[in-house]
C-alpha cells in the first residue's frame, strides 16, 4: 500500500472510529435514562383506586417532600399535618365504603423539583408535601382538593432592615442577593420581584428549603421567599430570621400531586371538601402540628 494510501484510509479509519465512540455514549446515555427511570418504577407505586374497590383492599403508595408541621418521619414513625389527613382519609374509605387502604410512605425526596416529576410520572403515587396548585401543573398533572391554604412570606436575617412597602426593597435591600427552592413557585415570585423592583438582585436556586433558611440565618445579606407554615416552624426555633411585612402573591392552594393517569382524585374530590376543612377535626389538626398562629392569620 503507498504511503498515500496509508493515510487515506488511516484517516478514513479515525474518523469511523470517532462515529462509532459517539454512537456508543449515545446509546450508553439512552441506556442510563432507560435504567433510571426503570428504578424509579421499581421503587415507587401502588394499587390504583380501581383495584382498591374491586379487591377490597389495596396500597395507596406515598412519596414525601418532608416540612416540618406537615410531614416528617421521625423515630421510624412519620407525622405531621399530611400524616393526620392521610390516616384520616383512610378511616373514611373504611367506614363509607368498607375497603381497606394501607399507605406505603415508600420514600422521601429531599430535591424539591425531583420531588415533583416522581409523581407526574408514576401511575398511582401520591406526592406528598406543600405542593402549590397552579394552571401550569395542572396541565401535566392532578391535584387532590387543597388541604391547606397558605401564604409566601418574604424572610431575612433578624438584623436586617425592615422593609414597609415591596416597591421599596431595591433600596432597602442594596447589595442583598435572593435564593429560593428551585421548580417551586417562589422563584416565579423572586424573578417577579427582581424585574420589577431589583434589576441587579443576584438569584440562586437550591434543593431544599431548610437549607436555605440555615444560610439566611447565616448570610445577613441574603433573603427568600418561604410559606408561612415554614416561617412559623423557624420562628418555634427561634432561629435568627424575620419576617418581612409585605404581600407576595395571593393566598396558595397546597395539595397532594399525583399523575395525569390516576384515579385516585375520584375519591380525595369526596373525602376532602371544604365542608371537611371548616370541620372541628381538621382545625385540630391544624392547631396540633402548626399551632394556633395559623388561625391568626387565616381567619
């Protein structure tokens, strides 16, 4: 073979080696994905509500988002507001309608916004946290009725300057920087409030909510937007945060998230009605898991 044949075809032999590698990792990422979700189907979902009447029994499969006064697991027992209507619901399934539900709590998500896409994408598997209720996720998944209603609060370190009016806070707030939750709704409101009123506000976005507070606590030139229940779970700590008295959006539907597949909303629509939220039973369940503060604030 002559030199310049040689070449030729060592070119030729490079460049379909080069094709052949990038097809491989191609085909290694499509197989990765492929595993991954294949995991998560093994490890998450349960029986629909379908199986439930015609077997009599069945599993309602629960994957968390833990907040405290909502849900946490604590000691291999789980609490908290969510708990108290989930075995509440169960209680009513077996009075009204005889068939026995056994909730499988089959794992906590501590990113929020994987927290999410689970439950969206996993037939029968109830999401379990604050997840609020907004015309966009309804479009890529269901809701039960809201079980709490709540409010955004806008928080900083304690020795921060209090801020009396939101179209204040760029002078204010001079020289501040914002992180909230990533995929929730307090980074709509932040981007909001920074197109509006901070031009300059440095963003950034972390997966867990306690763990922002713990920095705002730590960082007096950084703020967020929480729920309220989250404040007044900081403020039982006494951690070294307040809060800001100014209005960010309107009150917020939280409900539990599951799939655009599911059945399971046919009978949350039955069991959590707002005649249900006026009772005394939910009101003590308030009281107990995220005291009276609550009521102070909601009349």
């Amino acid at each position: 073979m002559s030199k310049k044949r040689f070449v030729l075809f060592n070119c030729f032999f490079m460049k379909y080696r080069i094709k052949l590698t990038c097809m491989n990792k191609l085909c290694f990422l499509f197989l990765f994905l492929f595993l991954s979700q294949f995991a998560f189907a093994q490890k998450y979902g349960g029986d629909s509500w379908a199986t439930v009447k015609s077997k009599g029994s069945g599993k309602l499969a629960v994957v968390f988002y833990a907040q405290n006064g909502l849900i946490v697991e604590e000691g291999g027992k789980m609490k908290g507001l969510c708990v108290d209507l989930l075995n509440d619901f169960v209680q009513y399934v077996q009075t009204k309608y005889g068939k026995k539900i056994n909730i499988d709590y089959q794992g906590e998500e501590k990113a929020y916004e994987k927290f999410l896409r689970i439950p969206q994408t996993t037939p029968n598997l109830l999401g379990v946290s604050s997840v609020t209720v907004t015309e966009e996720r309804k479009k890529i998944m269901k809701f039960t009725p809201p079980f709490l209603f709540n409010q955004i609060v806008l928080i900083t370190h304690k020795d921060a300057p209090t801020i009396d009016n939101i179209k204040n806070i760029g002078g204010v707030l001079k020289g501040y920087s914002a992180k909230v939750m990533g995929g929730s709704v307090f980074l709509t409101y932040i981007e909001q409030i920074k197109k509006e009123h901070m031009p300059s506000l440095p963003i950034s976005t972390g997966s867990n909510s306690d763990d922002i507070i713990n920095e705002v606590c730590n960082n007096p030139k950084l703020f967020t937007l929480i729920d309220l229940t989250q404040y007044i779970d900081a403020n039982r700590k006494k951690l070294p945060i307040k809060m800001q008295n100014v209005k960010i959006g309107p009150d917020q539907e939280r409900a539990f998230s599951m799939s655009k597949q599911s059945d399971w909303d046919e009978i949350w629509n039955e069991f959590l009605t707002p005649e249900y939220r006026k009772s005394e039973k939910y009101r003590q369940f308030i009281v107990s898991n995220l005291g009276g503060t609550y009521f102070r604030v909601f009349k």
